[in-house]
C-alpha cells in the first residue's frame, strides 16, 4: 500500500533543502540509501533530487538513512490552532515509525469525520 502525506510548499522546500543538506554530509551514494532505506535506486535519486510533492513512504524511509527527523514538520502553519498542530505531529510521528499504521489511523479518522457526530 502506497500512503503520502501532503505538506505544504514552506515544509516541502525546507525538507529538500535538509535532505540535500543531510546528503552531503553524509557523503553515501544513491545505492548505499537505496540499500538502507529499501527503497529503488531511482526513487532514491529523485527523491534526493527534490523532485517530490507529497511525503511518501520512500521519502519517510530515505529520511531515516539521512538522521532526517520529519516531526519537525509538524510545527503551526498559519491558520492553524494549537490541537489542529498537535494532532499533525502526532501523526507525522506515527506515519514515521509506521505508515502502514498511520494508514489505519486515517482510515479511522476519516470515518470520525464521516460520521459527522457533535461533540458531547
């Protein structure tokens, strides 16, 4: 199963800078993080590259290889309040350790919403 997580354009520009960054510092080659973070050699190489819009699985897992800490992406977006922050970071925290969990979250969650029950 193949989840993303959307961020916004401000995340997503600091995420790739990091990751770049995290890169050269690491100095490992786009097989060596393949082989790591068990994901295709050119997945890794996009992703590396940038060239991403979501926060898939295979950017969660390449992040890992890098020291990457994702909950950082987490922090209030304007418009946001407090509980809204708070619940994103508890799920980017799930997503990171583990998607497929975070998957069933969100199924869970979705069907709250559907429900459309008030609160008591």
């Amino acid at each position: 199963m193949h989840i993303c997580m959307k961020a916004t354009e401000k995340e997503l520009t600091a995420l790739k800078r990091d990751i770049a960054e995290a890169r050269r510092k690491r100095v490992l080659r786009i097989a060596d993080i393949g082989r790591m973070a068990n994901v295709d050699a050119s997945q890794v190489s996009r992703v590396v590259r940038g060239d991403f819009k979501t926060i898939s699985s295979n950017v969660v897992q390449i992040c890992k290889v890098l020291g990457l800490e994702l909950e950082t992406l987490a922090a209030p977006a304007d418009g946001h309040d407090i509980g809204s922050s708070r619940l994103h970071a508890g799920v980017r925290r799930l997503y990171e350790k583990n998607p497929q969990i975070a998957d069933r979250l969100a199924t869970v969650l979705e069907t709250i919403a559907d429900l459309n029950v008030a609160p008591a």
